[in-house]
C-alpha cells in the first residue's frame, strides 16, 4: 500500500487521479505521450446505446481560465465500442477501466449498462445525467432528484460493477440529488460536470459554439466545484469523485480535504496532454509540503471554519 | 514568426503546431510554413487575442509548443506537374509542401489567391524556389484579377490546397483531377482526444486534428 | 444623445456601466480616486431592515480569475442609510442611483423600500433576492419562482421607482425565476449575483472562508453570467442588467449582445479601482473596431448560431 | 524587496501597500518598511502563492501598486520614550515607525519578538537607528528566552506594535500604558470598498484596510 492508494467503491487504484470522460478519448492518443497505466484509472469517452456524431462545430470556444465544449457525445455506440475500442484500450492499458455511459431514455441506460457489465476490464460504471450538450436528453434526468433515481435503480438493476453516478452543477440543489441517487442504489457520486457557458464572437455577432451554449470547465470552475463536493460528501455515505478544474496536485489535495475519495483530472489534459502525469508525479512533495502521509488521511479531513 | 528547437517530430507538409501562449487556456494551432534543421517557421494572420498576443511576442521569448500534429499531405500520389492553390491564410503551408515536392523532381505550379494587392505575400518565396508561381487578386490590384479558380492551367497531374471555404468549393468543381484539401476547425487539445474539431466524411466522422487537416477530394462532405 | 446612452426602466444613462452593488460601497471610497458623475449609475452597499456586521472573517478567498467573498450583506440599516449614507453620497454623485435592496422577510423588503421610495436620489431599487452569503435568507427567495414573485409584488405595492429584481444563479432554471418576477410586476431582471464557492487552505486544513462557503465572483464566471443573460434576455420582455465577470470594454459589448440593456462591474472594482473609468473609456474604440455606432443597436442583437 | 516610483502618497509609518501580482486576482497587501525619496522598501514572509510569486521576481521587474492605504500609528500621542514590539512579520513597519520617532527626538526602545535565532532579521538596522534594540525567542537561542512580554521595560510613555494575534492579547494584558496594535486581515480591495475586513471595535465597526490597520488599544474588543 503506497501513500497515494485509494479504494474507490471496493477497487484498489495507485492514486485517485482519473482523466474524465471526454478529455482523454479511450487512451491511445495518450498512450502515444505517456504510459497510461500510471493512472489510477481513466474514464472513457461517454457511450450511448447508438452511435453519434454529436453537435455541428465550432463545439470549442476559449474562456478566461476555461473553455466551453459542446461536443454532445460523439461516439460509435456501445456495440462498436466493446467490439472495436475495448480490445484497443486492453492493448494500452492494463487496469479496470471507468465507463462512462449516457442516455437519453431510462432503458438507453440500463441497455449500454447492461452490455458494458460483461466486459472484464470495465471496473466502473460512470452514469452521466449531467451532459449538457444533448437538448432534453441527460441533462433533464441530473435536474431531477426522482429522474436521477430512477436512472440509478434501472442501472444496478443491470450490473454487478460499482455504479458511480456523475452529477450536473446546473442545479438549485445538488445535495438532493446526490441522496435521491444514493438511496436508489449508487455506489458512488461523481461531480461536477460542466457548467453551462456561453460566448458570443464579437466579430460575427453569433455564439462561437454552433449549439449556442455548451460545457463550461477549466480552472475556472474549481471553487464551484469544490463547493459541491465539499456539500455531498458531507450529505452521502458512499463515495466521492471530485472533480471540475482540477489541475495542479495542490488542487487534488484540496478536493480530497472537502470529502473526494478520488479526483478527475478534465479539461486539464487537452490543453497539457502530460497534465495527469504530472499531477501524479507532484503529489508526493506536495502531500509532503501539507504533511499528508497517506491521501486516505485526508478524504474529508477538513475542518470547521 | 520563427522558433528554434526540436523539429524532429514534424514530418510532412501539411502538419501543424499547437501553440501555448500566456494569458489563453486553449493553445493555439498554426499550420507549418517550413521547417529547415531545428528552424520552424509559422505565419499567422491576426484574427483575435491569441494571434494578437503571438505578434506583441519579443525576440527570445520561448513557448511550449506541441509539434507534429495532424496528418499533412501525401506526396505519394502527387504525379510530375502537381498543383498548389493557396488562399490568403491558406499560403504557408504550400510552402514546404512545394519544396518538398520539387525536392522530389516535380515540376510545381502555385497559385496564390488573395483579396487585394496589399495581402500578397511569399510570392517571390516561392518564386526562388523556382516554383511557377500565379498570383490571383480580387480586385485585380495585382496579377490576375480574379479567383484562384480563374488562375487554373489546362494540364497538373494533382491538386493540394489549403484556404478558406469558399474557395474549396468553387475548386471542388473546378478541378479535373484530384486532390486534398486541408481544413481548419476551432479544436479543443489538437491531438485527437477531445473530439471538438471532428467533421463528417464519406469515410465516417474524422478529427480535423488528427485523422486531418487534409482530407481527400473524394472523401469530403460539404455541409451546406 | 450620445452613442453610449441606454434607457433603463425610463431613466436615461450616459452609458451602460453600473459598478455592482457590493463592490463600489455607498461611492466615496471611489470618488476619492476618479470623478464618479461619469459612470451610468451605481448600485450602491446591500441595504437591509435592521443593521448588520455580516459574517466573521476572514470574508475574501483568492481564487482562479476571480475570488470568494461572504461578508453578509454589512450594512448600517436603512434608517442610518438614508439619514447618513445618501446625503454624504448626494455630495460626489449627482445622478439617480440604484439602490440595492435585501432581506430576510417578505416584510424587510417591503419596509426598507418604502422608506426608500421617499428619496429623490434613488432612481431605481434593486431588489436582491439571491444573497448567497446569508443562512436561510435572501438565497431562499431567489431559488423559489413563487418566493421571488413574491418579493416583486411586495416591493412594487410600495414604491413607484422601477424595481429591479437581482437573480441567484445558483438555481436550475434561471428563466423560470425570471418570468415569474416579470409576472409579478418587476420593471427589470438583473443577473447574475455570484456563484456559490468555497475554497480550503491546505496549511490549516480549514475552509478559507471563516462562514465555509461564499460567493464566487470575477473573469471565472462571465460565460456562466453571458449564458443566463442571454437565457433570460430571450424569455422576457423586461430590461435585463447584465453582469458576472464584466472586466473590459469587450466583456460590455458581448454582454449587451447577449441582451443585456446595461452592464454591471462587480469584482473588477475591487482589484482595479479604475476598473469602470477605463471600460467607459475604452468602449467607443472597441465600438468602432466592431463597427457599432450605437450601444442601443446591439443590445439582444446576438445572431443565432 | 525594494521599489522605486511615486511614494507621495505615503504619509504614515503603519500604512501598506497594495501590489498587483501576475497570474493572482486579489492584489496582495504588504505593509510598509520603510521610505525613503522614490523608493520603497517591503519586507513580507513567503507564505502562499502570492508571496512566493514576489521572492521570484527579477531586479526591474514593473508592478502595479496602490500606495497610502491605512491609516497608520499616530506619532502624536507617543510621549517621550516610546515603545515599538514588533513580532515576526510584525517587524519590518515598527523601521519607518522608528526612524519618525527617532526624528522627533524620541527615546526609541524596540522589541523584537521571534521563534528561534534563524528567524531573526532587522536588529542591526533598528541598532544603526539608534535605538534601544531588545531581541526574544522563543527557544532562547538569541536574545532573551521567551517571548516579548518577557523583555518589558519598566518605563515607557507609550506602545505600537505589529505581530500576531497571541502577541497581541499578551501586550494588551501585560502593557501599563496605552498603545496602538496594527492588525492584519483577508482583504478584497484594500481601500475601503468591499467590507471583506471588517472588525468590531468598542467605536463601531472599522475596516482594518481603512479605519485600520492600526487601532488603539482602547478601541479593540478581542474576539474569542
């Protein structure tokens, strides 16, 4: 046991840091720069029952300290990404894997859920019902204490694998939500996804992003998100993945003292595709600068004001 | 702007960098003008803060910068008189592409389309290159007047390209042979992970950053 | 008629720019510094019933383009605002000014506008209904379409100056707040307050902020601000104040195309007290370099995507 | 670290500036050490970001700094032998303090309180002053052992003083006379604007930025 290992929902990983879903592909291009079996583990990009082109571009637009992204879940579809991207991802990367899955109808989900469950690498199910990009597709179903639920029960319904929940930030109150989920069943929350942003190009007058408005995140949105987690953590009993602008170890420690059992490392790696490496590689001085002997001291080690 | 350092990793023409520039989240892409030893040289138009940022930089100053991205021409198919059509933003990367190619033997045809005469640029460049070098002006302020669609010879064995959209489509149906095109997208990492950049082709959904920037005539779909 | 002037609720202004409430006091700490008559209005310190310290400190949290602050709405009560606050504030700025206005009860907000509709110099009330800083009030009324109509028609049965109701951001849909308050009678929409953050000092382990939780201001916010204003701006028909991260010239300009009728300073005040003297500045310039000749051309002129 | 530029408006000993710093939002408030003509002299303990970003800036570096914020000690009330304590950080404004003081044709004793002989700095400088210089530490490795309630004299007119909360409440319980405390707080804007440093006083509210950051002892109500 390193002073780096968590437990997050009964798997081991070496340290908490995992590259969030849509920010690291299904690790090649990343495998290229680095061995990505440094990681904890990574989330893969989201899937959905069909495949998807997404959103028309521009879906990138430039922000102080972040950047909107209004992708809206381009992949092949499950089928295709057990039969065409998994044995990929196997080659590079030797440790259970997140899944990250989206849906747009509570038996989308269960569906995606269910065929992702025979796949041995997949350590974890990441439900998103958060994405921001799909018009009343995920998004409606992380507004709501009772949709996020019924989404949770309908998944471990389906699967044996630790259900992590990934919540939307775009709400009045993230806290019941998260209990909604946790009494359905969840294994774990993750949180936050994006922000919804939006910028206008002065020059044509329209929205950079084709979609008008997409994901806002970078290190921008930390403070919101620390903000959230620090909340559930305190208001759950399971697990916590704490994420959202995330991009130094010190940000890492901080996430983990407001109640994170591991951290997703997001925007981050596209703009520095060695962000997660580092990150990794910093923490040991880091935690030695802050007197941290083992990250399992300080999940949700903060104290009163 | 030129910067001096590891060039290893570029290999074609056609290949761009992705720039880190203080005060911007996103990096940067620019496309390679040439590439001499450890010398890279980019040329940039100013279209907003990052570009403006790049042209306040001082001698000396040293950037991160991510190289060999995307997967640049293929010189394979070029035959003996290629064809290269460049328009305004679109001409640096014609630049290494023709040396190379002449490198190979080739006998390089230019165009070079821009709006007005004020725009040109590169022109001799290419000229001492010994390319045959055509030049297009809209208003006509200098050599033809004209697009570069109005510039076309009657006999190249292959096109390449590389310029804003309008001009891509008026050379889809001008051109008798074919060719590759290279695009431009606002991207998110530059090298393939985020899928900000991706666009739909006949041969399925492809990132503009890493499965392009050049796509090949046959390949494309125009939106409308 | 210049081309900076904007009519908001039927009172003219030289321009469009209004320090934020919170961030300019009650305008003698900045008149001390530049002529402050050259700003379109402001909106001066959170008034309330009863006078208030606020909250403990440390009030202030550095952070990524921005900062955290909860100081909890300090303020020497309505009664001493008007007898001691507007005759020294009458004395440096000679033009309406916003007077901004919280609460703990539909009654406080009734109270302290009334006694508010009595002074000349206050142009219009900004009705705060989205103070993140304070346990169990204003946050409450902002998160509530039914609570913040309610506020609105409170404060509209007792003043005749056009009320402003200021929206929490911190809530699932934005627009749904506003339309309610339109609907209660409200004469503009202003948006957003900031967004609720926290931050955790790693040497002490305790949140930075001494109330744990503030609220997030600064460059951050301005694609969440832009969004909401361009979200409620397209859903009512009532001027919106737009603000949130508003730091330049720019920021203006993308502000009032997303809807915005005038634009609110907030943060920017406080790290550059020149802050809105240079964006009033700067605007013809960047007007001109996007070929604008007059701000009322813009305003909502935002293109679809 | 030293600056050179307008210091006009720096009337008080006791007063801070406030120094924009690249890559932080919130200016960072450093109190004054001394002036002398155009320059500047700031002494601050790297202890977060901020500070650590001003120990690595180059000679010549540019900043953007707000001075004459605070109200500083009052000179008038100092009698003929006063006394200036200054812990830690506390040390560096009881030098212009000092010099004023000693201007005035006080008798000037100082007492500077530190953890251990490695942290102590300024004694020679407030000895080239001509002052009664008396050093503490806790551990006792320079100086008298303890703190600086330990080294009191027996007679003083009057006392200023900067340093730490359990500083603080030590001299307000061990002083004999009247003084005044400079305190330290989170601040937003640093001139009075935001309310974000707040504090309660036997006078009303006051803002360590603005009414402050000095306070008479008369004045402080100790929070517990």
């Amino acid at each position: 046991m390193g002073r780096l290992n968590v437990n997050l929902c009964g798997i081991e990983m070496d340290n908490p840091i995992i590259p969030a879903s849509g920010t690291f592909g299904y690790g090649y291009e990343f495998a290229e720069i680095y061995d990505i079996n440094i990681l904890g583990t990574f989330s893969f990009k989201g899937t959905t029952k069909e495949g998807r082109f997404g959103n028309p571009t521009p879906r990138i637009a430039e922000c102080t300290a972040g950047m909107i992204n209004a992708v809206g879940l381009q992949n092949p579809g499950v089928e295709k990404v057990i039969a065409e991207e998994l044995p990929k991802l196997k080659k590079c990367f030797h440790k259970p894997v997140m899944a990250n899955v989206s849906g747009f109808s509570i038996h989308d989900y269960a569906y995606t859920c269910a065929l992702l469950d025979n796949e041995e690498q997949v350590g974890w199910l990441e439900v998103n019902v958060s994405c921001p990009n799909v018009h009343g597709g995920g998004m409606s179903f992380g507004t709501s204490p009772d949709a996020a639920a019924e989404v949770t029960r309908a998944v471990k319904a389906v699967t044996k694998k630790p259900v992590i929940v990934k919540l939307s930030p775009n709400v009045t109150d993230i806290v019941a939500i998260a209990k909604a989920c946790e009494e359905a069943g969840a294994d774990g929350i993750s949180l936050i996804n994006t922000l919804l942003g939006m910028r206008i190009d002065l020059k044509t007058r329209k929205p950079v992003i084709a979609n008008t408005m997409g994901g806002f995140s970078g290190p921008a949105i930390f403070p919101v998100a620390l903000r959230m987690v620090y909340q559930v953590a305190h208001a759950v009993n399971i697990p916590v993945v704490g994420g959202g602008g995330v991009s130094t170890a010190e940000n890492v420690i901080e996430m983990m003292l407001a109640g994170a059992t591991a951290v997703e490392v997001g925007a981050q790696n596209l703009v520095n595709p060695m962000a997660c490496k580092e990150i990794i590689e910093n923490l040991p001085a880091a935690m030695d600068k802050y007197h941290i002997d083992n990250l399992n001291d300080i999940i949700g080690g903060v104290k009163n004001g | 702007m030129t910067l001096r350092g590891d060039t290893l990793a570029i290999k074609n023409a056609g290949e761009f960098v992705n720039l880190k520039i203080d005060g911007f989240y996103l990096r940067r892409p620019i496309s390679v003008c040439d590439v001499e030893g450890d010398v890279l040289t980019l040329i940039y138009k100013v279209v907003g803060g990052g570009t403006e940022a790049m042209s306040a930089m001082e001698k000396g100053t040293e950037l991160l910068v991510m190289t060999g991205l995307g997967n640049g021409y293929d010189l394979s198919v070029a035959g003996e008189s290629p064809l290269l059509i460049g328009g305004g933003v679109g001409v640096p990367p014609m630049y290494l592409l023709a040396r190379r190619l002449l490198a190979l033997g080739k006998r390089v045809t230019v165009i070079l389309g821009f709006n007005t005469a004020d725009e040109v640029f590169y022109e001799d460049e290419f000229k001492a290159l010994g390319c045959d070098v055509k030049v297009t002006t809209v208003d006509g302020s200098h050599g033809i007047k004209g697009f570069v669609t109005d510039a076309l010879p009657e006999e190249y064995s292959y096109f390449y390209t590389c310029g804003p959209m309008p001009m891509f489509r008026a050379l889809f149906k001008a051109t008798s042979t074919s060719g590759q095109f290279s695009f431009e997208e606002r991207m998110g990492c530059g090298f393939g992970a985020c899928m900000g950049c991706s666009c739909k082709t006949v041969t399925g959904y492809k990132r503009i950053c890493k499965d392009g920037p050049v796509l090949k005539k046959e390949e494309i779909i125009w939106a409308d």
